[in-house]
C-alpha cells in the first residue's frame, strides 16, 4: 500500500511564501515521476509540476519562476517551494506518483494553502 503525505499549507498573505512537502510510504526511487497538483473551490484539479526520477523539472506556465520542485531521495520526499502567493494560488494541494510515467496511480489527501490579506 503506498501512502503519499502532505504537509506545509497554511494560510498567508499575498506575496509571501510556503514550501510544501511530500512524503512517501516507500522508496521514490519506485516512481518514474512525481507531480503536484491543486484544485480550486469549483475548479477542476490542475496540475502544478512535475519532477522525475532523473531530477528533471518541469512546470505550469503560471507557476514557472514562482514555484520550484524539489525531491530527497534519502527522505522519500518531495517538495514544492511557493514564492509571491497570489489569492488565486488559494487551493488544496495533492502530491501525486507515477510508476511508469504515464498516469498518476497514487495521490495523497492534500493540504489546504489559502493566500488572503
């Protein structure tokens, strides 16, 4: 049973930051990649970035200069370093696995970031 945990949301103003983490059940080694996602009150999920077992990066064009991918894979965790929140950052955040690349099998409960004056 593979188990995904975040932690790290909050609540904070526009133009600060948070950093997220992601800590899996077993070895990340086992995943081809691993991916955030978040999804908005009424709004479909969508995705955030991605990071491979290679520590290749890749991001959402809206995110692309705020946010920044990490993984340890000592730790078995990733992490998603957010900068200059904006209120339409505001969602719930969701770790996701993939095995081969290709679907994401694996996602844990998410954890709420909420950018407000």
């Amino acid at each position: 049973q593979v188990e995904l945990v975040e932690s790290g949301g909050g609540l904070v103003q526009p133009g600060e930051s948070l950093r997220l983490s992601c800590t899996a059940s077993i070895n990340i080694f086992n995943f081809n990649a691993m991916a955030w996602a978040r999804q908005a009150p009424g709004k479909q999920r969508e995705w955030v970035a991605t990071i491979t077992i290679s520590d290749i990066p890749n991001y959402a064009a809206s995110m692309k200069g705020r946010f920044t991918i990490s993984r340890d894979n000592t730790k078995n965790t990733i992490w998603l370093q957010m900068n200059s929140l904006k209120p339409d950052d505001t969602a719930v955040y969701y770790c996701g696995a993939s095995r081969y690349g290709t679907t994401y099998e694996y996602w844990g409960q998410g954890t709420q970031v909420t950018v407000s004056p």
